[in-house]
C-alpha cells in the first residue's frame, strides 16, 4: 500500500514494505533463546504458522558461515580476549 498526497512540488509517495520473516527471526534472537522459541516469536510476529517460519530458519542457519576465533590480544594479556568473527555479506542479484 502506498500513501500519495500532493505538494507544492508535485505528488509525493511513500512506499511500504513489510517486514520479512528474516527480519522477524533476527528480531526473535532478542526476546527469546533457543531456536524454538524464537521460531516461535517470529511466527506470532509475522501472523504465519510455525512451519514457514522454521522453513525459513533452517535455510538461513544453512546459508550463514560464521567464522568466530578468540585469541589473547598479546601473549601478556592471559585474561583478555578478542573475539573476530566473519559473516558472509548479502550479494545483490543484479537486474538484467
């Protein structure tokens, strides 16, 4: 749905986009822990059933690389720890 009103300008729209069932897992990861539960969020987020949403789940957790290494900063610092972590960026599909 789109809001259209007119100005001095001319006319004006707005475009809306809901919300992705991505979306509403990353925003689940907040509220609850363990997939289930968050499984279970997102679906009472979104208004879809709980089979959709982990469809969706376990193609994302498939699709994310996430690389995590922790290693002291310096030999001398035995207490702390850096913490690197790699995640695949989105690759945009160009339009033909």
């Amino acid at each position: 749905m789109t809001a259209a009103w007119k100005t001095k300008f001319g006319g004006r729209r707005v475009r809306h986009d809901p919300p992705t069932i991505e979306e509403a897992l990353e925003a689940a990861e907040c509220f609850a822990e363990g997939l289930d539960n968050q499984i279970e969020v997102a679906a009472q987020l979104m208004g879809v059933t709980e089979d959709e949403v982990r469809a969706v789940a376990l193609r994302a957790q498939r699709r994310a690389t996430t690389i995590q290494r922790v290693a002291p900063a310096t030999p001398s610092a035995s207490g702390r720890a850096v913490i690197v972590e790699r995640r695949t960026t989105r690759r945009r599909i160009a339009s033909p």
